[in-house]
C-alpha cells in the first residue's frame, strides 16, 4: 500500500459558527418502500410496531440523534391533498413514483409520532405545484392551532386534543421542475403569496424555507433572492445529488462499479462545496448579511436502481463508497456552518441513500454503511466549528484534482471532535494534526472496509464501525494514520 502525508491544523481557540444540529437531518417521502413496508408497517403487522411505526426503524433513528425530518416530500409533496391523510382515508394514485395506490395510512398523526418517537423536529413540504394558499392555511391551523376552530376541532375528533410543535416549512419543493415548471419569476410572486397565510400558531416560530435552485442553476438564485427578505423567508433550499456519470439517463451502478466511477463520484461530490460557494455569494448581492440562510434539504448518491426491482422505487444498495461520500458531504456542511443550517439526506429508509434497509417480511433490518458515518459524526450536532487549515495530496478524476482528505473540527463542552475521510482507493495518508496544545484521546472509530463491500441480510455487519488505533504523538502533535478509503472520527481532550 503507498503512503502519502497530509498537514491538518486547528486552533481551540477560534470559535467560528455553530454547526446547526439539523444539519444531520433526514428525509422520508412517499416513494417506493420508503414509508409504506419502511417507516410504517401498520398495526396488524406481525413486524414489531407501535401505531403501525416501525419499532426498530424508530428506535435506530433515535440512537443517531436525528434532528429533524422532512415529509411528505419531494415531489410527492406537491400532489399532496393532507386532508386525505387525516380521519377518513382517502386512497389515491401516487402518480409520481409508479403509479401505485397510495391508501394514506401514513399522514400527519403518524408522521408527528414518528418525530415523537425519534425525538425530532417536524419540517413539513407545503403543495405549492397544485394546491392553493387556502389549503396549506388550513394545514397548519390544523397542526398548531390550540383554540376551537373548525380544523383544530377536526384534530381532536381524530385523536389529538394538543397542537404539535412545527419547526420548518418548506413552501413548494422543485419549482422549478416537477413541482410546476415555473419561472423563477413566477415562483417568487407565488412563494410571497403563499407565505403570507402560511401562519402557523405555534409560540416559537416556524421557519419558513423558499424553493431554492437546482445544483448550478445560479439565475434562479439571483432571480429569488431579488424577491426576499428576512420577513418574508428564512431560508431557501439548494438540491444537489451525486451522479457518478453526471448524465440521468445512464447514472452508474450502485455495486460493482469500476474503479473510475469511484473517482468520478468523489469528484462529483466534493463539488456540493463549489455550489454553497457560489449560491451564498449570489445570495450576497441582496443579503449581505445573509439573513436568509442556506439548506440543501435534497442530498446523496443517485445510482441506477437495482435489477429487478420497480424503476420507480428508486431503490439501492449502499456501500463504502457511500459512506466516504457522506462523510465528505457532512465535513463540508459542517465547515459552512455559517451559511448552512440545515441538510437532509435523501432519503432515509429503502430510497437512494438511505441509512436503513428492511422488508416487510423480515424483523430484522440493515443499517447501511451511511448508517454508520451519521453515527461517527453526531457528536457534531449543535458544537462549535473551529478555524482549521489542510494540506492535503489531491486526487484526479480526468483532468480535475480534488481534495484526498476531507475534515471537519468542532468543540464542546471543551472535548474537541475531528472527523476524517480518506477518498483514496490504493494510499494510506500519514495525517499529522497540530492544535497548539498536548491532547489525549478520549474515544477514536474507524469504518474502513473494501470500497464495494455492503450490509446485506447475509451479513448485517460487513461494514461496521470499530475501534482506531493508529494514533500516535510527537512533540504534542498527533499522528493518525489514516487508511485507504476510510472514515474516522477523533475525540480529544486537552492535557493542563
């Protein structure tokens, strides 16, 4: 195995943004098995359940801390009429993912106990694409409202006498395609009208997040952001997804795929941080203070499906190289904290690259390599970013170069937190880490198997996360060595 080295400096004392807890949230929409045989399994089933929740699937989310979910979508969001998925179930055609007979079983009761169940903050995607002000305003008097009104009457009737709590809401999803095709123009006169009597009645406030852009689409960044201010938007919402080929038609194959795609994806991924670049300084030029923030509620590794299953499903295995590829995406949220305070990965249970695997017919479930990288990275949640510099060797992927090694580093509660990926397929990174002071090691996890290998029903724990060992000091700087094609995760404590 070759051996490069790599330079990474910190200073305790330079505190920067706070690395928002929501930044490691997630994603469940109504496509394929993502909440019906997931996320929801219903009360008959002989799964262990409560209320038809998956038990397991709630209780491993819970373990990863999971801040905050995002539903009913995606696209689906935009069809979506909530009232079918309240007292009296209405069954409908999914006419975005396949066409299937969507019974409504899971609304927003269900969904609210999920967020219960989990310990998370609820973010709610209103149906700008074809439903109307009136609607959304009826939505959320229904969730928040604690007086007597038709609609929080109508909540009660169906079981739940006390408001729920609503952090975010995002107003419209993919405006700018599946969610209506709209002109940046048209969108922004119609997000002012929506948000206007999109009241909720909470105490705290609801955070109120516009249709952002698609990956590059810079003008409609520009266009928007002529249209809001801080009373009228909280946020907008960026969607970037990691295509190994870059092309939709022919993605590349989530197992098995050749050394080159590798690369290709890692390249393809650490450009999320070229895009948070660009749209903050687009968003500059009207905020430049930036009041509105920045959430990229849409992330993650795109493959073609898998043979044999439904096109429309969108469903995946998820390997190591997944997990590299979260681990980059999470240290460059965490590093533009400043201008970042929210992410979700897509999408959280059987869809894309999704942190859980499972079947309808089986008790147990897979907690997929990206699994464990959330689970590496937690301790992130709600610490304070430190100023950090690296030298790192660059890899290249047909002529472009990109970063080798990717690091975040965080500190609370006066414990630092280093979180480290190697990109590398064939050399090992001899990583000295400088932080000005004599540190000891608190706790150090590794997850570094074969870039193809997966969890599976046939071995749970293929990919696991394990004990790191190879640290070493020198003159009070660490020496870590990191591995090809690794993730690792370094809990530190200063030495007085």
């Amino acid at each position: 195995m070759n051996k490069k080295n790599a330079y990474l400096t910190f200073d305790k004392d330079c505190k920067k943004s706070t690395i928002n807890k929501d930044i490691y949230g997630h994603f469940a929409e109504h496509l394929g098995r993502c909440v019906y045989e997931g996320i929801f399994v219903g009360k008959d089933s002989q799964i262990p359940n409560i209320n038809g929740i998956r038990k397991d699937v709630a209780e491993a989310l819970k373990e990863l801390n999971i801040p905050v979910l995002r539903w009913p979508g995606g696209c689906f969001a935009d069809t979506y009429k909530w009232e079918d998925g309240v007292g009296e179930r209405r069954k409908i055609l999914n006419k975005t993912w396949g066409d299937v007979v969507e019974d409504n079983s899971f609304g927003t009761h269900e969904f609210f106990e999920l967020c219960e169940l989990i310990g998370c903050d609820a973010y709610i995607s209103g149906n700008v694409g074809s439903g109307t002000p009136r609607e959304l305003s009826e939505w959320l008097e229904y969730i928040t409202y604690d007086g007597e009104s038709y609609y929080s009457d109508m909540r009660r009737e169906n079981g739940r006498d006390e408001p729920w709590r609503l952090k975010y809401l995002g107003i419209g999803n993919e405006n700018w395609g599946g969610g209506g095709n709209m002109t940046p123009e048209f969108y922004a006169s119609l997000y002012r009208q929506f948000q206007t009597y999109a009241r909720s009645f909470n105490k705290e406030k609801t955070f109120k997040i516009a249709c952002g852009p698609d990956s590059f689409n810079y003008a409609w960044t520009g266009e928007l952001m002529k249209h809001l201010n801080e009373y009228n938007a909280d946020a907008i919402a960026l969607h970037y997804y990691t295509l190994p080929t870059g092309e939709w038609e022919k993605k590349g194959a989530a197992l098995n795929f050749p050394d080159d795609e590798y690369y290709a994806t890692m390249y393809r991924t650490n450009r999320i941080e070229e895009l948070i670049r660009n749209h903050s300084f687009v968003m500059e030029q009207t905020d430049p203070e930036h009041k509105i923030k920045l959430v990229v509620d849409e992330w993650g590794a795109w493959y073609d499906v898998e043979d044999g299953t439904n096109a429309a499903f969108l469903y995946q295995q998820n390997t190591m190289r997944d997990a590299i590829l979260a681990a980059i995406n999470l240290n460059i949220f965490n590093n533009h904290s400043d201008i970042v305070m929210m992410a979700n990965i897509a999408q959280t249970v059987n869809v894309l690259q999704s942190v859980i695997i499972c079947r309808e017919d089986d008790t147990r479930l897979i907690k997929t390599p990206t699994y464990h990288v959330f689970d590496m990275y937690k301790k992130h949640q709600n610490a304070t970013l430190l100023a950090s510099s690296l030298s790192t060797p660059e890899l290249m992927y047909e002529g472009n170069y990109f970063p080798m090694i990717s690091e975040s580093v965080s500190i609370k509660d006066d414990k630092i937190f280093i979180t480290l990926s190697n990109a590398s397929l064939d050399t090992d990174c001899e990583l000295l880490i400088d932080g000005g002071s004599k540190f000891k090691i608190i706790e150090s996890k590794v997850l570094d198997s074969d870039v193809r290998e997966y969890n599976d029903y046939d071995s749970l724990e293929n990919v696991a996360i394990h004990e790191f060992k190879d640290i070493t000091f020198r003159d009070n700087k660490m020496i870590v060595l990191l591995p090809a094609h690794s993730v690792v995760s370094v809990l530190l404590e200063e030495e007085i």
